[in-house]
C-alpha cells in the first residue's frame, strides 16, 4: 500500500472532504447512536479540561458539525473569541445552524490560516487520525497556539485488557460497520475502521506530541480506552 508521510494515500484530503460533505446530513445521529450519547461527555470533558483562567481565544480544528466548539464557547463564558474551523462546507454549514453568532472559518487544519502563536487553547475532536501528517497536524496547530497555551486532542483510541477483548473489539469490528451501514454509507464506516485501527495508541500519541514540541503532555483514557484525550502544552 502507497503511503504519503506514514500515512496511506487513501487519506488523500479530497477523499475526506468528499466523505464528510456525503454523511455531514446523519453526522450528528450516526454520533449520538454509535457512541451511546457518551460522545457528548467525551467533548464537554475535554472543553473543561483544556481551558486554564485567563484564556480568551479558542479554536477547534476540524469542528465538523461544530458540538466541540460549541462546549468550548460554553466552557469559556462570555467574552470569549471562539472559531470553529473545517474544511467541509457541508458540515460547517450545520454548524454555523446551531449558533450563527460563532465564527465559522473554512480552511485546512494543515495550513491554518492564523498567524503564530494567536490561540489560547486548540482543541481537535476526531479530526487528528483523518489527516494526512499526523505529525504535520501537530506541528501546525502548535504554530498558532501562544506559548503556554494547550492543545488538546480527543480521538479514537485502542482500548487494552479484558474490556477490548470481550465488549469492544466485537463491537468494533463487527456491529459498528452494520450501523454505520445501515444509516450511511458503508465506505464511510469501512474508513472509521481502517482510521481507528492505524491510529496511535495512548502512549505512542503522547510521544508524538513530545516529538512535535509539545510539553506536560497527558493523557486519560475516556470509556475504557475506546477515546482518548491528550492534553499538551506549548
Ligand atoms: C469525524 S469529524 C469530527 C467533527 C467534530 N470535531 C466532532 O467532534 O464531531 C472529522 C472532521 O474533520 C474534518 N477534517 C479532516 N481533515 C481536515 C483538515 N485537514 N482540515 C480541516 N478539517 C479537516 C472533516 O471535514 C470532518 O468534519
């Protein structure tokens, strides 16, 4: 298999655009019934946990539908500048339905269109595994945090011990795919799986994000180990 940057070509951005722009519609659903609810926990957790006293300027890249970026506006209170950034019009068109008031911005969390060291916090909520340079990502979105301020990630993860063997991996493999197909279109959640199963485990992300210059990194499993959050600091 061809691989751009240790990733495989098949994340071609135009792919992902053109997947996300098909399902944006049932995003929200195929989220709530896939996760049991428990993905509005994972985001409302990380909003909280990423936010320090003081903090003003807020970006979630990847925001999709736009849930994690409207936690962190609630998460921030008044007075806060919050943009949500993505680059599937289809989807920030539902997020920019939920609350016009935030500021929706189309572009490429690889270039961000932000000059340096601007952000207090970025959050990124199942978008790091759907980009091209894990790495690239990475180092990009520490580019226009200020320093000091956090990044943090919440993303699929691969949950270990006797929960994964006997709960999730069956789920994972084999009734996931059903659903998704059963709502959407069953490439989208061939690709879920394929994304989910190649990403990097708890600790090998927390390395990487060492790697990409990142400081304090840490990290807590969410729901057994299936999702991640990983904190790090600029
Ligand atoms: C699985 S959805 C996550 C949406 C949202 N953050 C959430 O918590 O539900 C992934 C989103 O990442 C976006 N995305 C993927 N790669 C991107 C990139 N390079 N730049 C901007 N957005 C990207 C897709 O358009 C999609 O909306």
């Amino acid at each position: 298999m061809s691989k751009v940057n240790g990733k495989k070509t098949s994340q071609e951005p135009e792919k992902i655009r053109a997947m996300f722009g098909s399902i944006a519609g049932r995003y929200d659903v195929l989220n709530r019934v896939m996760s049991a609810r428990l993905d509005v926990g994972w985001r409302r957790r990380t909003a909280r946990q990423a936010i320090e006293p003081g903090d003003t300027k807020f970006l979630d890249v990847a925001c999709g539908t736009g849930d994690l970026t409207l936690d962190l506006a609630a998460a921030a209170g008044e007075g806060a500048q919050v943009i949500g950034l993505d680059f599937t019009p289809e989807m920030l068109r539902l997020a920019k339905d939920k609350q016009p008031s935030i500021s929706w911005v189309e572009g490429d969390g690889m270039n961000l269109p932000f000059p340096d060291d601007t952000f207090d916090v970025l959050t990124i909520g199942f978008g790091l595994r759907n980009m091209i340079s894990y790495e690239g990502g990475l180092r990009e979105m520490r580019r226009v945090l200020r320093p000091g301020g956090r990044l943090a990630v919440l993303e699929c993860s691969h949950p270990e011990g006797l929960f994964m063997r006997t709960v999730y991996m069956p789920y994972f493999k084999h009734i996931l795919p059903r659903i998704g197909a059963t709502l959407s279109r069953q490439s989208a959640y061939k690709y879920l799986q394929e994304s989910v199963l190649e990403f990097p485990d708890r600790r090998e992300l927390a390395a990487m994000m060492s790697d990409c210059g990142f400081s304090e990194v840490r990290h807590e499993p969410l729901t057994f180990g299936a999702v991640a959050l990983h904190i790090g600091r600029k």
